[in-house]
C-alpha cells in the first residue's frame, strides 16, 4: 500500500493530556489544540519523506523502513530511531519513550502515539 499523498488532521483524541505528559510547554498546547495540520507524504519503496505543517510550523522527516534515522518530537527534541513495518500499510517507531503506530486505510491515516500510559490518537483524511 502506497503512503504517498497530502492529509488534513480531521480529528484527535486527548491531544492536552498527552502533550502535557511529553513536557510541551502550556502555551505551546494551547496554540496547537485547535490547528488542523497537513501532512504530506512521498513514499518510494522503503523510502519515505514527510512534510507536517502545523500553523506557522513546519517538521520534515525522512527515513528508510528498517534504517537508522534521526527523527523530531513534538519537543523540538531529535533523537535516532528506527522505524518498522508492519505488513504493508502500518508504520511504527518508538522515539524518547513515545511509541507511534500509523495504519493507512484506504483514505484515512490513523497516529495512534503512546507515551507513559497515555494514548493520543489522531485521524487524517486524504485531500490530495
């Protein structure tokens, strides 16, 4: 299953708690609970390029299924990690103590990211 195309966050689930939980700043909570981000993925075999933007904020990622990468928290902090799949449309990756889980179902991405027994879960609709 191809990843490759743009989503727009539609919906997410306990987006304050988990935040809180991985030391994200209150203000930095506060301007992003309401932001519908757009996630671009370019995917070429094993090969992946992401762009999020968020508002004014903007994360790239890029990293080879299997490979060593340096991947970005939402703490702004980099940390290596590699990321794995699971049959052909699940990505998952532990960074800093999150686990991230993402399934690609038709046209709908789901982020399900755990971290200390908290569970954020985000839904991204395909818009392109």
């Amino acid at each position: 299953m191809d990843f490759s195309g743009k989503y727009q966050l539609e919906s997410h689930e306990n987006f304050e708690a988990f935040m809180k939980a991985i030391g994200l700043p209150e203000e930095e909570i506060e301007k992003g609970k309401d932001i519908k981000s757009v996630s671009e993925i370019q995917q070429d075999g094993q090969d992946f390029k992401v762009t999020v933007t968020a508002g004014t904020k903007v994360i790239l990622y890029s990293f080879t299924v299997g490979q060593e990468c340096e991947l970005e928290t939402f703490t702004g902090e980099k940390a290596k990690t590699v990321v794995h799949m699971d049959g052909n449309n699940k990505l998952r990756v532990f960074v800093k103590g999150i686990e991230s889980v993402t399934e690609l179902d038709g046209d709908t991405i789901s982020n399900i990211l755990s971290f200390d027994g908290i569970v954020y879960k985000r839904i991204s609709r395909r818009i392109s």
